[in-house]
C-alpha cells in the first residue's frame, strides 16, 4: 500500500471530484458518514456524551457534519468549534448551516476562552487540525490540546492527530493529540510509522472513502505500507518436484564463547524458514551444542576454541547470513575483513558484524552489492553518526544504502526497509518481540529466504513481515510479556499458514 504525501491525498481529493462528478461536499459527506458508522457500530446507540472539538478547515468539516449525523442517530453531542482563524473553509461554512438547520450551536472557543470541562467518561472527537497543518498551533490551541489529553477520556481523532504535522516532527510535543484512536481519511500517513511521530497515536484505521485510485494507483511515493496482500504476491511455494537442494544451503557464520546460542537460534529460524540445508559455521566451543540442540543442521568450526580467526567455508553457499554473537575482538575484526574482501555473493550481515563495520567504515566498499544489513536503532547509530530527528535518520540510512547498494533493515516498532531510495514500512509484530534473540531470529529467516532464491529486497520485505506474524502469532498463544525467541521460531510455520488464512473478523492496526 503505497502512502502518500498531504500534496497527493490533495490531489487525489481534487482528481476524485473531478471524474467521479461529485462536490467536495459529497466527498466531504461520505468521510463523515463513515466516521459516524464506525462510530454507531461500537457504540450502539450508547448514551455517552459525545465532545466534538471542530477546527475551521476541512478537517472542523468532518467533525461538524459527523456531528449532526449523530445527533440525528439520537446521541448527547456538545459542539466546540475551536476558532483559531478566521478562513473558514467552505465545506466547514455548509455544514455548520447545516448544523445550526437542526437547531444544534456550537459553542465557539477562542483564545481568551474558558476550556470545557471533559469527564473521563467523555468520548472526544478530535477534528480540530487535519493533513493542512501548516506551522505550530497557537498557544492557546495548543493549551486546548493539552487540556484534552488530559481529560483520560477516549480521544478519537478524524485523519490524524491534530497538531501532528503530516510530514515531519511536531516542534512542541505537547502541543499534539494524544489519539486513543485514529480514523484516517482513505490512505495511512507516514508520521504514523515513526518512533517519534507515532507515539501520539495508540491505534489506526483507515476508512474508505472511495478516492479514485486510477490516479493513486500510477502516483510515484517514497514509502510503501507493507500489508499481506504484498507478501502474499511475493511468496514462492515450494514446487512438486523438488528436493532439498532446490531450495538452498545456507551458512549462519557467528558465535563466541558464551554466544553461541544466537547462531543456534538464527540456523533454527533458517531452517524453518524453509532452507534446504544449514550450516552454522562457528568457533569450537559450540560444536556440541549445536549438534545436540538442532540434528537438522550441520556445523562446521574455527580452530580456535572461543571466537572465530578465520571464514573458509569450503563449499559454494547459496546465501550466507554473518555477524551474530561473533564478537569484534581483533582477530574477529581480521577474519571478517578477510571474509568481506574475498566474498561478491549478497550476505547478510547483524549483530557484530553491524559493530565492526561502524569501527572500520572503510570496510564498506567490500560490503558485497545487494546485501541485507539489519542494524537496530543503536546499531544505525553507530553506522550514520547522530540524527537530529525520525525523518533526517531517514535520509541518512536512505543515503548510506544507496551509496553502497545495500538493503538496510531499520529494525523497530514498524520495522523499515531501504533500497534504491524507498522504504518498504512493515505492519506486523508486537512490543513482546523486543527480546534477547528476536534479531537472530530474524537473520536466520532472511539468509534462508536468500537461499531459496528470494532476491534481496524480496526477502528482507518478506522476511520482516513473516518475522513480525511469527512474533503475533506467538504473542497471541503466550502474552507478549512470555515472548522469547525460541518461541518465534516454533511459530514461523504457523505465520507461513496465516499468510493464506482468510480474515474471520475486520480488525485495527496497532500503530
Ligand atoms: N479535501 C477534501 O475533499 C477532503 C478533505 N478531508 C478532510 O480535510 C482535511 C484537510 O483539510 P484542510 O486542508 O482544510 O486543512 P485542516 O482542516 O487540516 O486545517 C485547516 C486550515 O487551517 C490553516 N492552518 C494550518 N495550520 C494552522 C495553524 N497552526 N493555525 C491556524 N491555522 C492553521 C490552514 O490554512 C489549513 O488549511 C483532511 O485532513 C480531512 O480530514 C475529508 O473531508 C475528505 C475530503
Ligand atoms: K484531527
């Protein structure tokens, strides 16, 4: 799903008006008739009171006119237009008649104002700022904003957060809603993704209003929201007449004494992923427990007993994943450098592997083209230097994989991936993941999709979304407090049958 910037939702609004021969009213009139279903399905006729704070531009529109359907349906509604300029949009002026038509006055809030009071039982609806966001509210706006989000009460915003600009970070963060809830018009906003934007928003969905997409469908984005009809179109199903070999031999190269579980955890994740063969190339003081742990994978060792001198796997791999639990020792740091400069097949690369590369960036001209590197946010750190905020690491980590033409994994909440100059936003995956081996885990899933002929980018893209679903499956069966690693991988083959279930019940995104 592609996510598109405020300038193209505008144009798409604008191209939907157009070719479908409706007014920006009737578009307007469908946002609000969505926000008012979703709303009454869960609410049922509740008697709740129902706060509607309405901004003056399109966004206040959506509120006022969602309003009047409400209090058709017999809800308590109490009406605030939050006046904050004096350009009131023409839709938001129609559907305030409208409103005052049904004998329903708002109260208007200005800056001298007292602010309403607002119960914890209360249901906000957000519609004072929308995707027009254009510099900081008021201070007063902002003192409305705060005091809302201080209220506790259920905070459902139209679009977006007010305050939350569409495309960069807010520069007073308490000047932003906090939305229990948002109902975006038609198309996800990439603030949503981001650790430091998407923060202001605890769940999301979209709601359709049918914009047209043959103009959405040819527009060129930078970022891309990877949903499992994407993943689906990418799997390769295993063919009838094939056999171990058809589907690769992958090395996990790593360990040091006292990590050698994490190349245990990253060979198990490989196999399940669907490797034909493993191999976990590791220092001597693993061998037997790797052997005993997992019969299904081979193992080769150094000849030095605790951390790896030198890389010579003596066959030709069909995809190598390396850097876990290895170390950065100074021998360490030559048998990679060695390894690097001989190897021109795409690896991919974690862990220490990530370290060494931050200490010694000359090394990344040997990095081989098309390699996967997986860096978490400290990781990245240390690879691009500091960043002055979510959209500047961007670009930075944007830069980085177009120079040495690597695909980077941004790991995180919504896991990113680089390649080329576009991001690939991951939807899947639970806060239980943030645990020991999560990582391994993943490594091992992408050299064993590599290894299964899935180029790089499709198999980071794949591979991260399978990932995060063996992590939900996981979280669903066990609390996301009880995930551990291990139990991520004894799940990847269930994530694999859920890439084809078809949905039961209509659900939210957790942002
Ligand atoms: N254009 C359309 O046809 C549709 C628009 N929709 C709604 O329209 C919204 C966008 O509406 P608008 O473009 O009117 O913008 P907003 O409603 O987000 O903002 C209102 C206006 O306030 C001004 N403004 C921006 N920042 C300000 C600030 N800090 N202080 C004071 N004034 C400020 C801007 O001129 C802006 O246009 C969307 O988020 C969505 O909710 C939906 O109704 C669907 C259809
Ligand atoms: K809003």
């Amino acid at each position: 799903m592609k996510i598109f910037t405020a300038q193209q939702i505008y144009q798409a609004d604008k191209f939907t008006i157009e070719h479908q021969q409706i007014s920006s009213d009737q578009l307007m009139e469908r946002a609000a008739i969505q926000l008012f279903e979703w709303m009454h399905s869960r609410l049922q006729g509740a008697e709740v009171i129902i706060q509607l704070f309405c901004g003056i531009g399109n966004n206040g529109g959506d509120g006022i006119a969602l309003a009047r359907l409400l209090k058709e349906a017999g809800y308590t509604i109490q009406v605030h237009v939050v006046n904050y300029s004096e350009t009131r949009s023409k839709d938001f002026l129609l559907n305030l008649e409208r409103l005052k038509d049904r004998k329903i006055w708002p109260d208007f809030i200005n800056d001298d104002s007292s602010l309403p009071e607002i119960s914890p039982n209360d249901i906000i609806v957000d519609a004072i700022f929308g995707i027009g966001l254009n510099r900081e509210p008021s201070d007063w706006v902002g003192k409305l904003i705060q005091h809302i989000n201080q209220s506790q009460a259920f905070v459902l915003s139209v679009d977006i957060p007010s305050g939350l600009p569409a495309s960069q970070v807010p520069s007073t963060t308490d000047h932003v809603i906090r939305a229990s809830y948002v109902l975006s018009i038609q198309l996800p906003k990439l603030v949503f993704f981001l650790p430091e934007t998407g923060v202001y928003l605890n769940q999301w969905e979209l709601l359709d209003i049918g914009l047209n997409t043959g103009f959405l469908g040819p527009e060129q984005v930078a970022f891309h929201f990877v949903t499992l009809p994407e993943v689906q179109s990418m799997y390769r199903p295993r063919l009838k007449f094939s056999h171990k070999g058809t589907y690769g031999h992958s090395v996990i190269v790593g360990g040091s004494y006292g990590k050698i579980g994490a190349v245990q955890m990253a060979a198990d994740a490989c196999l399940r992923a669907g490797s034909g063969l493993v191999t976990a190339y590791i220092p001597e003081c693993g061998y037997e427990s790797i052997q005993t742990a997992l019969p299904e994978a081979m193992v080769l060792t150094d000849e030095e007993d605790n951390f790896l001198t030198s890389i010579d796997i003596p066959f030709d791999p069909s995809a190598i994943g390396i850097g876990i639990g290895m170390g950065t020792g100074e021998k360490v740091v030559k048998a990679f450098e060695s390894f690097l400069k001989k190897t021109d097949q795409p690896l991919v690369i974690d862990a220490d592997g990530l370290n060494i590369l931050s200490k010694k960036p000359e090394l990344f001209k040997y990095v081989p083209k098309a390699s996967i590197l997986t860096p978490h946010p400290k990781e990245l750190q240390r690879m691009i230097g500091d960043w002055k905020d979510d959209f500047d690491k961007l670009e930075k980590a944007k830069a980085l994989a177009t120079k040495y033409g690597i695909v980077l994994v941004l790991k995180g909440v919504h896991t990113i991936t680089l390649y080329n100059g576009l991001g690939y936003i991951n939807s899947t995956g639970n806060p239980g993941m943030a645990t020991a081996g999560s990582g391994d885990v993943l490594t091992g899933i992408l050299t064993g999709l590599i290894a299964q002929g899935y180029d790089s980018l499709q198999a980071a893209i794949f591979g991260v979304y399978l990932h995060g679903l063996a992590g939900d499956v996981t979280a669903s069966i066990e609390s996301y407090d009880a995930v551990k690693a291990t139990g991520i991988i004894s799940n990847i083959g269930k994530a694999y049958l859920e890439l084809f279930k078809r949905p039961e019940v209509e659900g939210g995104n957790t942002a």
